[in-house]
C-alpha cells in the first residue's frame, strides 16, 4: 500500500466497482467473429483487447510477486486435478465475462432501448483525449500504439460504445433499486468492524534547527505558546515576536497549531520507516489492548481508538466503523497494495461479533480490529456513504448478471478461434484503454 492511512483512499473504493466488460456488434472490420447471439457478436480482436487489459491491471502485482508480468511460475502453475493452469483459468475468465456481456447487450437490443446522446460524445470526447494525448493527434500513431493490443481506433470506438450500453442498462436496473433491497443485499453481503490502527511508517514533519517539530496556525504562521514561553527579542520572518522557553528553545503552541509535512518535487510527503523496536512496541501495545477488550467490550475498545489510532481522525475516521462487502475483491480494485482489506474481511467473517483480531500487512502498519454487529440500513447514512456508494449498482449488477444468464445457451462460440488466444501471450502494457 502507498503510504497513507487504510481509509483515507476508500471514498473511491466503491466508485471502482467491477471491471467493465466488453461487448459487441461487430461490422466486418470489427474481426474476426468469435461469439455471438442473433445479430450481436464479439470479436476476436476484442477478445485480445480484454486479454490485455485484464493482464495490465495484474501487472503490479505479478511484478512485486512474481517479478514479472509474464512470470512462468505463475501462468504455468496448475490449480487443480484437471491440470487448469492460471493461464488457461483467466483466459477462460476474461472469456466467460465477453459471453455475460455480449447476452447483456441482447437483452439491450431486445428491450429496445437506445444510448443516449450524451454517452456517445462522452465517448468520442475521451477518444479524442486519447488521440492527443498518446499520439499527437495522429491516428495512424494511435493505431500503431492500439495494435499491440489487438485493435485500432474505430474497434476502440466500439468497444467504449458497447461499454456505454452495458452501463446505461446496468444504470436503468439500478434507478429502480428500492430501500428494501439494499436492505437485504447489505445484511446478507456486508461486514462491519472498527479499528485501531498504528502504521509502520511515519510522515516527517518539518522541525526548526533544534530538530523540534514546528506548529504553524491555520493561514501558515508560526503557533508560539505565548502563556508557558517568553517573549524573546527577536522576530521571525513573519515580523511576529518569538516566544521562547526558559533554555532558549522556541516554544510552540502544540494544542491550537498543526504540523506541516516535508514533501519531495512532485509534493508527496516525505516519510520514516520506523525501527524494529519502534514496530515491536506498537504490537505489544496492540496486543495488550485486544486482551483488555475481550468479551466484546466496544466502549472500551472506543476508548482506545482515540487515544491509539492514527486514523482516529480526519478522512481516515468513520465514527460508525468500517463496512466492506462480500462481493467486492479490494485486491483486485484497488492493487496488490491493499490486500490487506482482502485480510481483514476474510478474517471479520470468521469471528463472532466482539472478537478481535491482530493483522500486520508490511505494507501499512498493524491494525486491531474488532467486529461488530450491523447496524440497521446502514446505507442510508449520510456518514457512511463512502461505503454505500456503489450498492445500487451492485445490486442492478447481480440482478442483471441472473437475468443474463437466462440467454447463456444461445451464445455461439467459435471454440476454435477461442484457442488462438490466452492471457499469458499478450501484452501487460495496456494501463490507458
């Protein structure tokens, strides 16, 4: 995880949601058809492009695990008594997600809807973005760049389109998704629990030539404790007088002022990995407050959140706990970086309500977590919407993806063309489209 707080990234952990998939009526410059249902078809050329796209956003990770994009080790692995390898698994996954959505614009198609206008320049506003931004306005550039992932600029076109559709009929399920559903989706799929956190890491604060930290006031001047220091005879760059203590050392207003943090050239925040003695003691310090807290005693736990955690305020703070959703794969959503999330929803759904439980991710820090109970619609709360944000169109998501499945049988597949492909063979630079 980058250095920063556990929550302070997760009011745009639901606006990521699942990956949008591809479908497609393919005129005949589209490729060579690989799937279709009546007058809806995918490509083979689509089918390489989801390929890409699916292995890009897999690349970090393979890259920190494996040491590449293309590791043997982990495409070649065999999963199973079939002898399915991780290669023929996420291949045949990418595929089967084509099939969902190509039955997804059928059923578009069928109900006679129509994409609205505004969808459609969307699209054409981002492809032009494109265009100029990684070619210089060239299309001849920009289909030399695309043809390493199996398309041009018009199959780019329709690939968003079609996207454009899958999403447009998601939305419509999910403008009618009521109070009573989210109701139930959240109290059969969610999990809720609230945290001590302390990272493993600190941010550096800038410090004055004694080395001590400096306190400024809200409009950037410096916060002297003029009632435990004295006025000196000197000024400081701002003409204000500064207060010293009695050995000479200026004297700070460490209640009403705040710290400012050395950043480097692109404005990120310096930090300092704690030591090892420093980690040890803030487990330790974990570890006693879990066994202080056990039976279940939330008001004692509350206690120590505000006196313990770095997260207790601030972006990072959710005074009603944390919620995540069963359904939701964080490591997959948000990068290798917070598989940590993945760690905690996994081991929240093994304990009873009041049970803690004390994870370390090397990433972050160390994290005392406690279950709770779920409160009653939840969603509805305004203070929990980072949470929530997503959970109508998760909902329109499932429904649809039943419905969809209704068409499965009506799909024809050219088996054959399907085994020109796999995800271990094609590119992982697919990060932009």
């Amino acid at each position: 995880m980058t250095k920063k707080t556990l929550c302070t990234v997760l009011a745009c952990i639901m606006l990521v949601g699942t990956v949008l998939a591809l479908l497609c009526s393919c005129s005949p410059n589209m490729g060579q058809t690989l799937m279709k249902i009546e007058n809806n078809t995918v490509s083979v050329n689509m089918l390489e492009f989801y390929l890409t796209r699916a292995k890009g956003y897999m690349a970090n990770y393979l890259t920190l695990k494996y040491g590449s994009p293309n590791s043997d080790k982990f495409w070649d692995e065999i999963i199973d008594l079939e002898g399915t390898t991780n290669n023929m698994q996420y291949t045949l996954d990418v595929a089967n997600e084509l099939k969902q959505r190509l039955c997804g614009l059928y059923i578009f198609d069928k109900e006679g809807y129509t994409l609205p206008q505004s969808y459609i320049d969307s699209v054409d506003k981002d492809l032009s973005e494109m265009l100029e931004y990684h070619a210089g306005g060239s299309r001849s550039k920009f289909n030399s760049i695309l043809s390493q992932y199996g398309v041009n600029y018009d199959i780019l076109r329709e690939i968003y389109i079609m996207e454009a559709k899958y999403e447009y009929l998601r939305s419509l399920r999910a403008s009618h998704v009521s109070d009573s559903a989210k109701s139930e989706y959240y109290e059969k799929n969610f999990v809720r629990y609230k945290q001590i956190y302390i990272a493993n890491y600190e941010y550096i604060c800038k410090t004055d030539q004694n080395g001590d930290v400096i306190y400024y006031t809200e409009d950037g001047k410096i916060c002297y404790d003029k009632t435990a220091g004295t006025a000196s005879n000197r000024l400081d760059k701002n003409g204000d007088i500064i207060y010293v203590k009695a050995d000479g050392r200026i004297s700070y207003n460490t209640k009403d002022g705040v710290v400012q943090y050395e950043t480097d050239k692109d404005g990120n925040r310096k930090i300092r990995e704690r030591s090892e003695e420093e980690c040890e003691s803030a487990l330790e310090k974990l570890a006693e407050v879990s066994k202080l807290v056990e039976g279940g005693n939330t008001e004692l736990f509350e206690t120590y959140i505000s006196q313990l955690s770095e997260d207790a305020t601030g972006l990072g703070y959710f005074k009603n706990g944390c919620y995540l959703d069963n359904n939701h794969n964080y490591t997959v959503e948000l990068g290798a970086g917070y598989a940590v999330l993945e760690t905690i929803k996994k081991d929240v759904n093994s304990m009873e309500i009041g049970d803690t439980t004390l994870i370390s991710d090397e990433n972050s820090g160390y994290y005392l977590v406690m279950k709770y109970e779920l409160d009653e619609n939840a969603f509805s709360n305004k203070d929990n919407s980072s949470w929530f944000a997503a959970i109508s169109s998760d909902i329109a998501e499932m429904l649809l993806e039943k419905e969809i499945a209704k068409y499965y049988d009506k799909v024809e597949i050219d088996e054959e063309l399907l085994k020109t492909l796999d995800i271990k063979s094609v590119s992982y630079t697919n990060y932009y489209y």
